[in-house]
C-alpha cells in the first residue's frame, strides 16, 4: 500500500505546486510558498478528501509526507537546487518532477526513511510519470543528496 501512498502524496504535491504557481500568477508582489494560507487551506480540503475517498491508501503516510514537504519546502528546495545543473534550476522543472524530489529529499532529510528506499521509490515514480531521463536526474540529484547528508 506504500506505493498508493506515495502516488497519492505526489499527487497533492502536483496539486499543491500547480495551485501555489496560480497565486504568484495572481499576486506577483507577493511571495508564494507551499505554507501560505491559501495553500494550507486547499492542502486540508485535499488531505480530508483523500481520507474519505481511499480506505484502503496509507492516509497517515500521506499526510504526514504532505505536511513535512509543505511544512520543510524552503529547505528542502534549497537542498535540491544544490545538485541541480546550472541550466536546469529547480523551477524550470516540471511540476511531477518537483513533487517527486520534494518528496525523496523529506524522506531523505526529515524522516527515518532509508535513503536507499526513498531513491528507489522516487526513481520508480519518476519513471512512471516522468519524461524518459527524468529519472536520471533524480536518481542523481536525491543520490548526491542522500551522500551529502550523510556526511554530516
């Protein structure tokens, strides 16, 4: 059921991103984050939804996983655009790339994941969803991560 879990997550994660990227839109002198208010609140509607919707989905995996993106977003992106190319920043990926390695960089940074399951995992959903070599670059970028973070 993990992997429901984790396709429900990225799900709302896409969601949450598409609808965080309509507020900037809107409101340009504003900064946007994943936490603002407009965010959290849609995040509830979507989280309660899928608890009411999916019995048989891990909803505690996907709320906590939800939350601790959304909860670690500037971190977590700060962390990833370090091993991204210089011509391919964090932003101008696209928004399931986004999600996916939002979501491996919690479980790598903030959870007792084993780092070596969240790649895995993160590489599978990407190769699932993702254009042909999105996977590569997230094996490599949540890869490099992983070391990193071990290090310390």
């Amino acid at each position: 059921m993990r992997i429901e879990g984790r396709k429900k997550t990225i799900q709302v994660l896409y969601q949450l991103d598409i609808l965080r990227q309509i507020q900037v839109n809107s409101t340009p002198d504003e900064e946007v984050t994943l936490g603002s208010k407009v965010i959290q609140d849609e995040m509830n509607i979507i989280l309660n939804t899928i608890a009411q919707e999916n019995g048989a989905v891990d909803v505690d995996y996907i709320r906590h996983s939800v939350t601790g993106v959304v909860n670690n977003q500037a971190t977590i992106d700060s962390a990833v655009s370090e091993y991204l190319s210089a011509k391919w920043p964090f932003k101008r990926l696209g928004y399931l790339e986004r999600a996916i390695l939002r979501l491996g960089a919690f479980e790598i940074l903030h959870d007792e994941m084993s780092n070596t399951v969240a790649i895995n995992e993160a590489v599978k959903l990407a190769q699932e969803f993702c254009d042909d070599d999105a996977y590569k670059v997230i094996n490599g970028v949540l890869d490099k991560l992983a070391k990193a973070n071990t290090e310390q």
